[in-house]
C-alpha cells in the first residue's frame, strides 16, 4: 500500500476557507515515522492530511527542519507553508513570501559558531540550515549530539551571547535565543495576515510547548 498510493491524487490542491482554522503541526513523529531507515509519511498520514484539506483547513509545519525542508515538504504534501529552524524562518507557499526572524548580531553569531563547530574534528553540519545550526558526530554508526562541554567552549570562545543550545539524541541544535517554535506561529500568522484566527498546534516533544501555548 505504501508503493501504491498516489500522494498527487490523496492531496488535491484545495481552496482555503477563509473561516477555518489553521492547523500547524510538527514533523518528526507526527507527519513522519522512520520506515526502511528513513523518514516518511504513512499512508494514514496522507489521509490524515487529505481530509483537512477537503475541508478547507490549511496545515502549516511547524518543525525544528530546515528551512530547505520545509519548502520541499510544502510541495510535495500541498501544504500551505511552515515554520522552519525552530521559529527561525516562516514560509508560505501560497504566496511565496517568506520572513527571517533572526537578528543581524545572531546571524553574524552563528557564523562564528558554525565556523568553529566545523573546524573540530570528527563535527559535522548540515548546510540546509541557514538560520540556524544542526550539528552532530558519527557514533555506533548513527549521528549523535555534540558533548555539551564542547559546545559551550565554542560559544565562549566566539562571544556568542544571544544563542542557545539544544541537544537530541542525534543532534545539537544552535538558534537564536528568542526564536521558539511559538514566535514562529505567531510570526506566520503576521505575515499571512491571519492574526487572531483560531489555531490548533500538533506535536510531541518538549520544544513543541511554546507551539502549544501560542496556539
């Protein structure tokens, strides 16, 4: 069934109801599982996202991906735009008008940062992210964070005051300290002219609480 279903003909392109909700919804784990190693939707998380879309309900992502995935995302679901880098970037695809919402100081910080990070052996970063930094090593044959120690020295020895820290189980994210996945929906509401409208936020990690509170 995976191999069969035709993702053009589960996601039609719909019309938006101007009276709808917006639905903004994490990636990881609730648009995606790992299947075969990789990251993919389902067959129930087509449907899932078809049937909002039959009611004129607009999904936006709302993820800690790259600002590079979240467009591709966006394309290929028919989704109507996202948050990006953990509130660093905001999309929509149905104008194609996006907005940054990290300063000119953290910007220049993160440079630093990534500069430092990829000067250390055995680091590595992924080049997608352009407002934030996802960096990571190779242990037992899978990515692993950074050692929290090392980070910190980075940042020291590069006066990077106005970012933050967050480690996973496969990574070691960087951003600016007042980008949250909330500003982000927030932002995309501004920006989409949409303020005040009703909002339903999905995820189910830890940094998806300013989501929920924004929401």
């Amino acid at each position: 069934e995976i191999y069969t279903l035709s993702l053009h003909d589960a996601l039609p392109i719909l019309p938006f109801k101007e009276s709808a909700p917006i639905v903004f919804s994490d990636v990881d784990g609730v648009i995606d599982r790992h299947l075969f190693s990789i990251p993919t939707t389902t067959p129930s998380g087509i449907r899932a996202l078809a049937l909002l879309g039959s009611h004129g309900i607009p999904v936006y992502l709302n993820t800690a991906r790259s600002c590079y995935d979240v467009r591709e995302y966006c394309a290929a679901y028919k989704l109507a735009g996202g948050v990006a880098e953990s509130g660093s970037y905001v999309w929509d695809s149905v104008t194609g008008r996006e907005h940054v919402l990290v300063g000119e100081q953290s910007l220049a910080e993160l440079n630093r940062v990534r500069q430092a990070l990829e000067r250390v052996p055995g680091v590595f970063t992924n080049h997608f992210y352009r407002y934030s930094i996802k960096a990571f090593t190779y242990e037992s044959g899978g990515t692993a964070p950074l050692p929290a120690p090392l980070v910190q020295k980075v940042l020291a020895e590069t006066d990077a005051k106005t970012l933050a820290v967050h480690h996973t189980p496969s990574d070691s994210a960087v951003t600016a300290r007042d980008v949250d996945k909330g500003t982000g929906l927030l932002a995309l509401l501004r920006l989409i002219g949409k303020e005040g409208v009703e909002s339903i936020a999905i995820g189910d990690t830890g940094p998806d609480l300013a989501m929920f509170r924004a929401a």
